[in-house]
C-alpha cells in the first residue's frame, strides 16, 4: 500500500475538519478562510477546493524560498492549475518560480504569465491593478443569464491584465470576457477557464 504524502494528509485533515463544522463556520487553509458559502456555489468539489488553498500557500512559500524578489508574483490555484502572474527582474526567476509550483503535490499545469521587466512596479500600479480586479468582480453581477453565478468566476489582476478562472459553460465564459475586456484600465483579458460543455 502507497504511503500518503503530506499534501494528502493535510487535505485529508481539513475536509475531516470541515466534516465537524457547520456551514457557516469558517476553516483557516494557509491564510485563507474557507466556508460552506464558498464551497456551496463552487463547481469543485470541496475537497478540490481545499486542495488549491493548499496548494496556492504551499507554491507562494516555495517561491518566498527560492527568490530575492517575490514581491511582485501572484499565485492562485484552481483545480489544480496554477497561475502565476505579475514580474520578475529574469528569465532565471520565472524558470524557478514556474519550478516551484511545478514541484507541488496536486498541481496539473501551471500557466506562466510572469513579464520580465528592468524595474519591478511601484506600490501604485500594484492599488490600480487592485482597483481594476475589483471593478471586474463588481462588474460581474451585472450579467443576467440563467444559472450563472458571479462567484464561480475567480479573477486576479496583474499588470493591467484580469486572468479568469473557474468552470464555467462557453457562454457563461463569453459574457465574462465581454463584460470585462470593456472595462476602463482593462488592457488584456486571459482566460484559464475549464468548461462544463
């Protein structure tokens, strides 16, 4: 018999946790809350869902590790895809960034959207890209269509691009991509999406 890796123990722990709890108490996962509201209009499973909690902590402490400068690297996990985002200084930190993440239990892919720059962005682009991940979340709700739920659709914004995540149906992805892409500020909308049809 396989013996469990940590990464499945500690995921084993926490749905065991989890299992305790009712659906509005909320279970810390490296720093992240998550609660029964989140998981009930999630398209994963939640045990998915902690696993990319999990995950996304375990490849941004990784990366903490193995670079000077992380200061500008975003890092999210959805269903086991992870997205890094944002700048490094070199070709070498974006190969040992997409390494650490590639390293990790659970991962399936990892989408690499580091820029290389000369000087890493001020704490002012870093609010506005904050303000525009905002507004595209906000703008979300406007979308009327039949079954469609805002909080299936995870956003994170870097360098005036909103890479989306989430599964979705293909229409559901078009009028995401539609309401955001007109957004003032919005330069570039990249979709990673996973599609129920």
């Amino acid at each position: 018999m396989m013996k469990p890796t940590r990464f499945t123990q500690v995921s084993l722990l926490a749905i065991a946790l989890m299992s305790t709890l009712t659906a509005c108490a909320p279970v810390i996962i490296g720093g992240a809350i998550v609660t029964g509201v989140n998981i009930a209009h999630d398209r994963r499973s939640a045990g998915q869902v902690l696993d990319d909690k999990i995950i996304t902590a375990s490849v941004k402490n990784e990366i903490r590790k193995s670079l000077i400068d992380d200061s500008r690297i975003k890092v999210e996990a959805y269903n086991g895809v992870v997205l890094l985002a944002g700048e490094v200084k070199n070709q070498e930190d974006r190969i040992k960034a997409e390494d650490s993440a590639a390293i990790k239990d659970g991962v399936i892919n990892v989408v690499n959207e580091l820029k290389l720059v000369d000087e890493i962005s001020h704490i002012g682009k870093r609010s506005k890209d904050g303000y525009i991940g905002s507004k595209a979340k906000a703008s979300l709700l406007k979308i009327d269509m039949e079954g469609f739920d805002p909080t299936r659709v995870h956003i994170t914004t870097a360098n005036r691009e909103v890479y989306l995540m989430g599964i979705v149906s293909r229409d559901e992805a078009d009028a995401v991509v539609e309401r955001i892409r007109h957004l003032r500020g919005v330069d570039r909308v990249v979709k990673i999406f996973e599609y129920t049809d």
